[in-house]
C-alpha cells in the first residue's frame, strides 16, 4: 500500500500479471487505492484503458503483460511516466519479449516489486528488471523447512460450511489474533460476514 502513494498525475503505477488474475489484482488494487483516491483500471482488454490512458484519467493500470504491450506499442502506455511496476508472478508470463520492450525505458528510480511463487523460476527475471532486489520468502535451494512453531487449527468440514465452521472455531478459542489463509478471494465477503469481530 505504501507503494501506492509514490502515484498520482505525474507518476503512474503498472501491475503486470498472468491474464486469469487480472481481475483479482485489480480488486486488490482498488481496495488499496480508494484510501488515496488512485484511478484504477483492471484491463482485460486494450479498448478502456487506451482512451483513459489517452486522456490521462488513469493512474494505476493492471494488465497482462500481452494487453501491456499492445498500449505501449498503440504509444498510450508510456514507460518513461512509470514510478511503479510490479510483477506478479512472472515465472507464469508466456514469454517475456514483452516484458524486455516495456521494462527498457521504466525510469531507474521507479520502484520495482515482483511477487513470485517459484522463487527460483522468476530468478532471470528479478536479476534482470529488479536490480539487487530484496528477496524475501521461499526457502534456498536444498534447505529444509523448520517446523511451524505457532499453533495451527484446522477443521474438515463440508464446503458449503465453512464459514459457520471458522466462526465457531474462533468463538471456541477465542484467540487475541487469528490468520485465515485462502486459495482466492472468492468468498472473502461470506467468510467476513461469519466471522464475529468485536
């Protein structure tokens, strides 16, 4: 969120993810931006953002890097502006000659995130368009995994159950903080509404 705040008129943000979670980063995107009042696109295609981009309505643009390309190529997404890019798991991005064209003229003071599942399959790439970046998380290569130390609950229940079932493990161990791990977001609305915050 602090990366965020480095955006506004003269510096534009650009999100590069595989095209199925486009959407989601988008959302995650806005939720972040409303507080500082960022435009926002979530581009699935080129057609929107191309005329926001044209009419400098756009400050925050989350894209593939295929739709990223075709708006650098159209002369609409101007690297040189960029103060952010953040990579979204570019171990997953079909070829990378995209990404080579657009990361090119990106500012060197622009800052530069990558967030990776394949710590080492993203490698070449944090090495290329994240200069001495600090690599946090994933293990070294031939490291074994230290045991969890903190207290884990789990519970099997029925799919269509699972809020009901997190909201009496909370109320059952009331816990002073609780972590919820999931998959997607895709019930994050149900699963907040079944949990008791007070």
């Amino acid at each position: 969120a602090a990366a965020l705040t480095r955006l506004g008129p003269e510096a534009r943000g650009l999100v590069l993810c595989p095209p199925s979670p486009v959407a989601e980063w988008g959302g995650v995107a806005h939720a972040l931006g409303a507080a500082v009042g960022l435009r926002i696109e979530a581009a699935t295609g080129a057609a929107r953002p191309l005329r926001r981009l044209r009419a400098d309505a756009l400050d925050l643009l989350v894209a593939s890097p295929d739709t990223a390309s075709d708006l650098l190529t159209r002369g609409a997404l101007k690297a040189d502006r960029l103060a952010l890019v953040l990579l979204v798991q570019p171990e997953l991005f079909a070829e990378h000659a995209a990404l080579t064209v657009l990361m090119q003229d990106v500012p060197k003071d622009a800052q530069r995130l990558v967030v990776t599942a394949d710590v080492e399959a993203s490698a070449g790439v944090v090495e290329r368009y994240a200069r001495k970046a600090l690599v946090v998380g994933g293990l070294p290569a031939g490291a074994v995994a230290q045991p969890v130390t903190a207290s884990v609950r789990t519970v099997s229940v029925g799919w269509s159950q699972r809020e009901t079932a997190l909201a009496d493990l909370l109320h059952a161990l009331d816990p002073a903080r609780a972590v919820i791990w999931a998959a997607d977001l895709s019930h994050a609305a149900s699963i907040a509404r079944a949990i008791p915050l007070d």
